[in-house]
C-alpha cells in the first residue's frame, strides 16, 4: 500500500518518528527520500498523489497550515477524492499534531473539518509509538475496504468481521481523540478558543460515537457467538464488557467529567486560586492517565481478538 505524506519540513521528525516503523506494511512517500535532482516538483508531486498512491496522510500543525506545498497537495487530494466517491472509496486522511480548529483553517484545510481524523498530541516516544499504532489500524481498514472495492465481498461471516473492525476502529478513535484533547492543561482548555473549540468538537463526536456503538455492543456479542461458537462469542462478551466498564461508564466518563467541571469552575474558583487550579489539574491529568492505560488495552484486546476472527476465517475458507 502507497500512502503519501505531506508534512512541513518543521514537523518532518515527527512525521518520520510515526510513520517509519510502517515501512514494514506500506510504502510511505516522503519528499526528501523519492524526488530526484531535476524533476520538476510540480509535475512529480502531483503524479505522486494522484497516480500512485492508495491513500494521502496530511499531519497538520499550525506551521503546515501555512504552507504553500501542503495546501496544493491536499486540494489534490481532495479532487481526486470526489473522483472516487462513486467507488465508495475515502482517500484523504487528515492527522492533527495539535488541537486546530479545521472550521476557521485556510482553504483548502477547511474542507477537511468534517472529515474523520486522527488526533496525536503526545509529542514523546511513547506518544509515536501509539500514533504510529492507530495510523496503522486505519490504513489497514482502508485497504481491506478498497479489497471489498475491487473484489467480491465474499460470505457474510466476512462482511461482519470487517464491519467488526470499523466498529472497534471508529470508537477506539474517537476515545483516543478524547484522551488527547483532555491531555491540554486546564489553563489552556480554558483560554485559548481553539483549543476550548476543539475540545468541544472531540467530546460531542466521542458521545455521538458512542452513544451509537454502545448499545449494540450485546447484539454484537450474540452474533460472535451464533457465527463463530461459544469460545470466541465468550472472549467478545469480555471485551464488550470491559468496554463498557472500564471505558464508557470509566475512564472516558470520569475525564469527560472531571474537565467539564474544571471548566465551569474556572472563572469563579479555579483561576483565581493557583492551588486548586493545581489540584483540578491533577485530578484530570490522573484521569487521563487511566484512560489511557484503558485504551491501549482495549487496542491489545480488540486487535488480537478480530486477528483471531480473521484466521477462523482462512481456517474456514
């Protein structure tokens, strides 16, 4: 699989620190390792992205929002986009390296604002590791949708298995999206509009999510069963379970909380006493640390358990 990547030159090691431990999966096209002496960077760039890449990565910061390159390779991408529309085919992948509100961004960043997206604040090695993790899901699912594109979808058992994965992959998403944005300091969360704006936008699309994914996870776990026997219909209850405990009824509900409250507090309580800024601060940051712990769980689990439905799949074929 060819993804390409637009970046700003600023923001390359952090790009390269996400994207090179999928070279194993798929070929990224990154500008300082394809382009050749003496091409002409208009014509090559543009063949690059439309002609040979299955998928465009855009990682977006305030600095790539600013950048002539960037802004033309994305409205290639998007044009192309609406060229596969009729196939059913997504193409443009935007990835946020900070909080951004795409609604006020420049053209052609703001026709992204709608778009799903992935979120990767955590500028640490841990924090690459993970972006690179959940950049992987997704580019995996875009290719299993693009092989359901081109060639027969095969048995039911098939259908339900990927449409499993996109399940697990849009709630996985939109809880780490909400991890993320709660990582911002109160003090930030609280002054500066766009990351107040984007922190709003997160949370109402986690609820959304999830208040459509949760209350089919018990019919999920029947169908494992009555497709796939009582072994795996058994694993499936417990991952639905700690679905439901320890995320959605947990940790999310517990950060999501704790932040609203902190905000509401701010301009009575909170900002003008240092010490219980500090104190409130805490109390999200210890939440946002079992969110997370629950959510890298949740990729383990629910990676290793579909992977287990996909060989019972080949052990059938």
């Amino acid at each position: 699989m060819r993804v390409f990547i637009s970046h700003a030159t600023e923001d390359k090691p952090r790009v390269l620190a996400i994207v090179e431990p999928l070279a194993r999966f798929v070929s990224p096209w990154l500008d300082t390792r394809e382009l050749v002496l003496g091409e002409s960077l208009d014509d090559e760039l543009r063949h690059a992205v439309v002609e040979e890449s299955h998928a465009f990565a855009v990682f977006l910061s305030t600095t790539s929002l600013r950048k002539p390159w960037v802004a033309t390779e994305t409205r290639w991408a998007l044009d192309h986009e609406r060229t596969l529309r009729r196939r059913k085919r997504s193409f443009v992948m935007p990835v946020l390296l900070e909080p951004l509100d795409l609604a006020a961004a420049p053209p052609p960043f703001d026709r992204l604002r709608e778009k799903l997206h992935l979120s990767v604040f955590d500028d640490s090695a841990d924090g690459h590791a993970a972006a690179s993790r959940r950049l992987g899901e997704y580019l995996f699912q875009w290719a299993s949708e693009w092989m359901d594109v081109v060639e027969p979808q095969g048995g039911g058992n098939r259908r339900f298995v990927a449409r499993l994965r996109e399940d697990l992959l849009a709630f996985k998403t939109a809880a780490y999206d909400l991890h993320a944005i709660c990582d911002v300091p109160l003090a930030r969360l609280a002054t500066d509009p766009v990351a107040f704006a984007r922190f709003v936008e997160v949370k109402d699309r986690y609820h959304a999510i999830a208040s459509e994914f949760m209350p089919r996870l018990p019919g999920l776990a029947d169908e494992v069963l009555q497709r796939f026997g009582r072994n795996l219909g058994d694993r499936f209850g417990d991952l639905a379970a700690f679905v439901e405990r320890e995320i959605y009824q947990g940790a999310a509900f517990a950060v999501n909380d704790a932040v609203i409250a902190a905000l509401n507090r701010w301009d009575a309580v909170l900002a003008p006493d240092p010490k219980a800024c500090a104190a409130a601060d805490a109390r999200r940051a210890e939440f946002v640390a079992t969110l997370k712990r629950a959510l890298d769980a949740l990729g383990d689990h629910s990676t290793a358990f579909v992977d287990r439905l996909q060989d019972r799949l080949l052990d059938d074929v």
